[in-house]
C-alpha cells in the first residue's frame, strides 16, 4: 500500500473542496445573511484546505498505483469530504451534533437526500445551496469532478474512475481519460443548465430552480420547502421534474453516443427499454391501484412523479405515498432496490444487473428442461460470460449481506421493523425518503445518532457500491507493497 501517494492524492481533493466551501459565501453575501453564516463556511475552508496541503506534502518515490489504492482513495475521500463539509452545519447553528452533520453532507455527496433537518424552510440560503451543491458535485462523482479539470492525466487514474462511476461497467466514451471525465461532465453540466431554465420558465424562482436542477441532475433530492415539490403544486413544474428524473437516471455514455450521431445506438440499449419498461410498468399499475380515490389524470401526475423519483433514487416528493394501498407501496419499495441504469447518477442496484440476472433466471430454466442445451445469456446485443455472471452474483450476495447488517444494527434503537428497514433500504440505495417514521413528511432526525452514523456509513457505501468501503475493514489493504 502506497500510503504517502494515497495521502497526496486525497489531500489534493480536501484542497479541491476547501475551494467549493467559499461559493455560499457567495450566496450569504448576495442575501445579506448574519456575519456567523458566512465565518461557518470560511473556518471549514480554511481548516479543510490546511489538512489538504498537510496531507499533499509527503513525497512520494512510487507515484503509480493500482486498483486497491483507487479503492481506498475513493472511499477515505468520501468520508473526509463528507466531515469537512458538514462542519458549516454545526458552526452555523442549523444542526446540533457532528453526526447530524455529517449525516445530511453523507447524504448530499452521496446525492441520498435524506435529512435530518425537521424545518428546512428555516435553513439560511447559504446552507440549502451547500446542500444541493454537493448533489451536483457527487452526481457524476467528486474524483470524476477532479478528473476533468486536471489538465494532465495518467493512465493509473482509470483505477479512480471505475471506482466511483456507478454501475457494473465503466468505459472510456473518448481514447483519453481526461477528455472522457470533461467530456461527461459538460454533458452533464448543460443538462443541467437546461433543467434550470424550464424550470424558471415554468414559474418557479431562480434560486429554487437552481437547487431543485442540481438535485434532480444528481439525482439527490433534498428538499428546501417542507412539503418538497408538492409545494409548488404546479403540474408543469412536476411534470419537468419527473422528465428530468428520468433523464438524468439514463447511462451518461449513451447521451454521448446520441451527440455524436449515433442515434440508432442510443435507442438499440437494451438497458434503456429494460429501464422504460420498468417505469412504465409501475406507472400504469399505481395509477389501476389508487385511480379511484383522486381520477385517472390526478392519479397518473402523481405516480409519474414518484416512480420517477424513486426509481433514479432522487426522492422529491409530491404526495404522502406512504398513505397509498399496501400494492402500490411494495411496488414502489422494489423500484428502491432496481435503482436506474449503470453509468447515470442515480444509486440501486443498477438496471442492467437486474435485467442480466433475470435473463439468467430463465437459460437456468431452459436447462432445467433439456440439460444437454446450451443457452447463453445475451444483454445489450453481447454474450454475458460465466465471469461476468459470476461477478454480478457476487456483488448481488454483499449487497445482501451488507443490507442485512446494516438493518439489525439500526434495529437495535428503531421500535418499528418498516422504519428501520425502509431507513436502510432509502439510505444504501441512496433514495432519501423511505417509509413509516422516515417516509416523505418525515425525517431521520427522530432516529439515534448511533443509526444516523451507521446509515451515514451505508449511503457512502450505497454510492460507492460496497467493496471501496469494505476494502478499508481488511488488514491486507494496509500493507505494503
């Protein structure tokens, strides 16, 4: 373990965010907030920026490293950047305890949206545009952030990449990383650009607009009125969201295959109508569920907008779901689980597992019935190996694992079992809102610190799709090389 590049490496990135903590010094000097406001953002940029150079100063004679030291940059990255960056929350007064804290930042780089904030209404503009600012930076990822603008790149750097970009499949969309990491994020940024701007159209204000793009780009959700979107109770407003969802909740390499003319690519992804496919169906079967209590057309606005915002695990909310029929709420709980399409920003399990493992579900029947058959398992137009099946199975077995025990150590303070299992499930699969105490007019702040720290430990992990976090529990990370 090359321990010196690793600490460069990481202590390059705290510098990166030291930087990023003075833009809502910004916003609390344009809306004239109380000097205490704007010194909570410039004692944590001072402070992180001092630990970053400290940790940049060692030298190091090795400079090259490989997959276990991605891992473990990506994942001590995460967990540094998410403290440093709830310290503005503590010092200005919003939230009480550095758990919470780190909780809600956990929550916003990992773009989960669950919050402890009982009234964020009350939040001072500084602070909400903190929140949903590091939806947009965790969105395509902060190393992939950190990637595109460094002017030169080594070929090490595609260990980092594939790291955090989330998904079982990580591919250069250009022959070089760098361009690949700036080439993503453009695309990213002027989607997003373009979601703020509909969403100004449609009437809501600038700096709603703003924040409601940069959680729905990075597919985070926190809120900034206590009643979410359904605030605005407008059907235009909802109805960009739940497209922009969608949207951002699609593998960013097709988009890039879209530019460049290959629109027949873009539409061949069997990802893609697995993805559609499991939106529509859901849609359709809420809508049958709940259609006799508010209408067809009520009905198909609200289970639009929830599918949408569950399924790319955004978790902006438009109506109570937790007061819908038992059907409508288990479907909606196994869209958690589904997640969107690998390659995007939003968190699960990933589409194209879900469709690879269901396809090997039914060769595994063929065989069943004529053993001497041979039945290959084929996704997006390419022969799903035995390897890749294999690695798929794996991941599917720790997701289990790690979901269970993440499950009885917050059931060890939760009284009710659909609290502490909807916790889990919202969190890990960094959705925000789940059901019972924690549903979408709650919030985590009723929960322990014990279980705000485990599940803040699970959405970093959730994101980063378990094994850089697990990486760090095993002693043979930190040996030498």
């Amino acid at each position: 373990m090359n321990k010196k590049m690793i600490s460069k490496r990481i202590g390059k990135l705290l510098m990166m965010e030291a930087a990023m903590l003075l833009l809502p010094v910004i916003v609390a000097l344009y809306y004239k907030e109380p000097t205490k406001n704007i010194m909570a953002f410039i004692i944590p940029a001072l402070l992180t920026g001092t630990v970053g150079f400290i940790m940049n100063l060692p030298k190091s004679t090795y400079d090259r490293f490989y997959t276990r030291e991605g891992l473990v940059i990506i994942s001590v990255s995460w967990l540094l950047m998410s403290f440093f960056g709830g310290l503005p929350l503590v010092m200005e007064g919003s939230y009480e305890t550095l758990i919470d804290s780190f909780f809600e930042i956990s929550s916003g780089f990992t773009t989960t949206g669950a919050s402890v904030a009982t009234n964020v209404e009350a939040l001072p503009n500084s602070i909400l545009f903190w929140r949903s600012f590091t939806h947009l930076v965790g969105g395509m990822g902060v190393l992939v952030f950190a990637l595109a603008i460094t002017p030169k790149l080594k070929k090490d750097e595609i260990h980092l990449m594939k790291a955090e970009v989330p998904g079982p499949v990580f591919g250069k969309v250009v022959a070089k990383l760098g361009d690949t990491a700036r080439l993503l994020y453009i695309i990213y940024l002027a989607m997003t650009a373009v979601l703020i701007l509909l969403l100004w159209i449609a009437g809501m204000p600038f700096f709603d607009s703003m924040l409601h793009a940069f959680g729905t780009a990075g597919t985070g959700g926190f809120g900034i009125k206590n009643t979410s979107v359904g605030y605005y109770n407008s059907p235009i407003i909802e109805y960009i969201l739940s497209i922009g969802m969608i949207v951002f909740g699609v593998n960013f390499n097709l988009y890039y295959l879209f530019l460049i003319g290959k629109v027949k690519e873009f539409f061949k992804s069997e990802e893609l109508r697995w993805y559609l496919g499991f939106i529509t169906a859901a849609i359709i079967l809420i809508v049958l569920n709940v259609y006799e209590e508010t209408g067809v057309m009520r009905s198909f606005r609200d289970a639009l907008f929830t599918v949408s915002s569950l399924i790319t695990t955004t978790g902006y909310s438009t109506v109570d779901y937790d007061t819908w029929p038992l059907f409508s709420e288990v479907i909606l709980l196994v869209l958690m689980f589904i997640g969107g399409m690998a390659g995007s920003t939003a968190g699960g399990i990933k589409v194209s597992r879900i469709g690879t493992m269901i396809k090997s579900g039914f060769s595994e029947v063929k065989r069943a019935k004529n053993p001497d058959r041979v039945v290959n398992v084929i996704f997006d137009e390419e022969v799903v190996d035995n390897k890749r099946l294999r690695s798929i199975s794996n991941y599917l077995f720790l997701y289990a694992l790690v979901f269970t025990t993440l499950v009885l150590l917050v059931s060890y303070q939760t009284h009710t079992f659909d609290t502490a299992f909807s916790a889990v499930a919202a969190t890990f699969n960094n959705i925000g809102p789940g059901l019972g105490l924690v549903g979408p007019t709650g919030s985590y702040a009723a929960l322990p610190q014990f279980s705000k720290f485990v599940l803040s430990i699970g959405m970093i992990a959730g994101r980063l799709e378990i094994l850089p976090v697990l990486i760090l529990f095993s002693p043979k990370t930190w040996k030498k090389i």
